[in-house]
DNA sequence: CTGATAATCGCCCGTTAGGGTGATTTTTTT
DNA sequence: AAAAAAATCACCCTAACGGGCGATTATCAG
C-alpha cells in the first residue's frame, strides 16, 4: 500500500443486484481512505453519469443484464481512458478474461473475496497492480502469449496510417519515387518511412515486407 | 484440295460398330487419293498395330468399348506424334471436345456427315486444317479462351523447373547471392534466370514477380 | 545431324535500395 | 506547457538490382 493517502480513492460501482451492490458501497464508505461516489444497477445509466463523477476506478459487474460488463466499461474507458476498471463475477469465467482484459480492465475479483482483499486490490490497482486469482493470472499469461504470438504475425497492426499507406504502394510493385510521385511527398520521406516499416514488422528487404503484407490480407 | 495427290492419303479407323466402320473403309478405298491401311474395332489392337502401318491421319471413335478413344489417340500419338487423329462422334459431346483437341486431336467429325465433306475434311487435315462443325468450333473457341486466361492469370506455368524453384526463393525474401548459394550456382546465373522469369512474367522488379507468384499460390 | 531449349557463367554500367545520422514541423498525448 | 509520436526532408555511402550483350555446355526433338 503506497497510495498517497491525503485524498479517498474515489470509486463507483456498476452491480445489477441491489443487494450486492449496498453492500459494496457500505464496504466503501465505511473504509478510511475510500469514497464510493456512485452506483449503478445497469450500464446504461453507468455509461451516461461515470464521466461526470469522475471516480478513480470502477467495480464492473461482467454479467449485467443488457449491455454486458464489457461493453459498458468500453463506452466508459472511451470516454475517459484515465478510470481504471475492474471485473467482477461470481465464477472464473475463462472465455471473458482476456475479452475483458484486452478491453482495458485493469483486474479481475471474485465476488466472494474477502472485504479486506477487495479494498487492498483497489490500492493494488491505483498503484498499477492487476488483482487477479493466481488461477486466473495463470490463463491470462497463457493467453497474452497466444495473442503475441497472434500479434508478432500480424504485426501490420501496429503501423501508422501512413506507413500501412507507403507499405501497400510498396506490395504493389511501386518503386520509392514513384510512392512519392503519388503521395506528393519527398523520395526520401518514402524511404524514412519505409524504414520505420521494416523495423515495426522486423524485415530488412522490400520484399520481405511485401510478403508479411500480402500475408497477413 | 491443295494437297499432293502423288501418294494416296493413308487412312486408319478405330470404330467397333462393324457396319460403320466397313462403311468408312469401303468410301476411303472407292475415293481415288485415299487408301484405308487399317481398321480396328478396339483401342488395344488400334494402339499395338498403328505405329507400324503408319497412316498419316486416324478417324477415331470418341466412344470405344473399354479404353475410350481419347486415351487411344493419346497412346497412338505419344508412339508417333506425326499421325494426325480426327474424333468421330455420333453427336456433339460438349465436354470431350475440349478435351480431344487438348489432348492432341485435329478435328471433330460427325458420323452423320456426308461423305463428300468426310473425304474434304481428311485433305483438310493434312493440309493443317481442323474441320469440326461450326457449333463446336465456336465452343472450343469459347474452351480455348478460358484456358488462355487462366494461362496468363497463372503464368507460373511457362515457367521451367529451375525457375520455379529460383522464383520460389526469391518470393522467399532471398538475395541473389543467397539463392545462389542455396543451389550451388553463381550468383550471375540467378540472375540470369530471374531476368527469364521476368520476361516470362512480364514484370520489372522482384516485387512484382513475388506478388504474381504471391498471387497464385 | 541440326536447331531449340535449358542451365550455366561473366562483364559493364546505371539505377534502386537500404543503413547511418540528423533535423524540422505538426499532431497527439500527457 | 511539456513530452511523445508522427510526418517531413537531406546527405553520404555501400550493396543489391536489373538491362545489355555474349558465351559454353547438355539435352532432346525433328
């Protein structure tokens, strides 16, 4: 717990089950250092007020009923990327924690973890941690590899809209002054450019890029 | 008729109806320029005796009793390319034409034609000519445009094993020294074939070659 | 036997590509 | 406002590429 403690993690909370969700809010007011700011039984309501209130970070329920959990903190993290997520559900669901996870929740809690866990993995998370069972951390690692494996072949993902611009000039047979002819832009912008290509999908020759983009279409 | 009448064209006839064709011999034997060497009534003997009688042009049953009369002609023809085979059909087999003139036939007769356009047609033969009706000639026209383009869409075919395989890592991403080095050659004759490829496929650069060959794949 | 094709190699020469290095401007994010 | 990322341009230099032109050998069909 290194959390500056001179101003109360603001929290809100997104839980359809009115009974889970006093809780929560009781559990939150009644701890020194927390302010529950706001709850919300459904998303849309959620989606509209959070930004507004502005709370440090979100206790999401992933199974709402409607728009789901993830959804909801999506609409949420768009509108102000700076409040931090996390899931809540009753069950390890396998299938939703990496959906939630590459979604941009920062956490991942039981519903039944202990009063006292709950408000350290808050500060966990204020303080950049990622609160998850060991269980499930295990599965996230495991499926953060297979999506870099994913992401390491289909590197185009990470270009600029510029350099997928040059690359597709590039596959189609098109020399760096003709690129430039066409983009209105210096052979050598082309070339910059093209650097930056080959370092982003780690080829050293034209033609190797041209393959992973053709590849990867 | 420009054809040389000093020697009489030699004929043979592959077609195991009986009647039909001792009907084809005895027009052939009665017509001064035409001389019938052989008849058969089945692909194996046609096949074992034709190379030795030399004829210089077949009439062929399109459907003979067991071996039909494309793998026939395909036989006779891989014995001696120089006799020219003519299908017989009884009617206009939409699906065998193409696949005789492929496979090395000359021309297409009806058995129902006359026998005045039946001695015409041989002469046309060996005068180079491909006598077929004007429907199937225009269906084989149709055949034969849909070969091209596949041809040309699928140039890789022109190219010789060597090639393929000198294309195949350059679409790799290889250097000409490396290419060489992989097949034990100088890096000068890599670049000899790659210009034949070009040429062949019609490009310019080693990116277009790859993307053709990217393409169809 | 002769011609055609395929595969091999060499040299000259100009163009293109790619690495190194650095810089300015604009846009986006913090 | 400050920092980071994206886009822009420039210069030097070596290696790779591609065209032109020619040549030898082996094989295979006519």
């Amino acid at each position: 717990m290194t959390t500056n403690q001179t101003q109360p993690v603001r929290v809100s909370i997104v839980e359809d089950d009115d009974r889970i969700r006093n809780m929560f809010i009781i559990l939150l007011e009644g701890a020194p250092g927390f302010r529950c700011v706001s709850g919300y039984s459904n998303a849309e309501d959620a989606i509209t007020d959070i930004p507004a209130k502005k709370p440090d970070i979100v206790l999401m329920d992933i199974n709402l009923p409607g728009k789901n959990g993830i959804e909801c903190m999506k609409a949420i993290r768009e509108a102000d990327p700076q409040i931090l997520v996390v899931m809540l559900t009753v069950y390890e669901d396998n299938e939703r924690i990496f959906e939630s996870l590459a979604a941009g929740a920062s956490g991942y809690l039981l519903k039944s973890t202990s009063p006292s866990v709950i408000l350290e993995s808050i500060h966990d998370v204020i303080d950049g941690g990622a609160p998850m069972s060991a269980q499930i951390a295990r599965k996230v690692v495991h499926s953060f590899h297979t999506i870099q494996k994913d992401k390491h072949q289909n590197d185009l993902g990470s270009l600029t809209s510029r350099e997928h611009e040059i690359l597709t000039l590039l596959a189609s047979g098109y020399m760096y002054k003709e690129i430039a002819g066409k983009l209105f832009i210096a052979k050598d912008t082309v070339k910059s450019h093209i650097r930056n290509i080959y370092e982003k999908l780690q080829v050293r020759t034209r033609t190797e890029a041209v393959i992973k983009y053709l590849d990867n279409n």
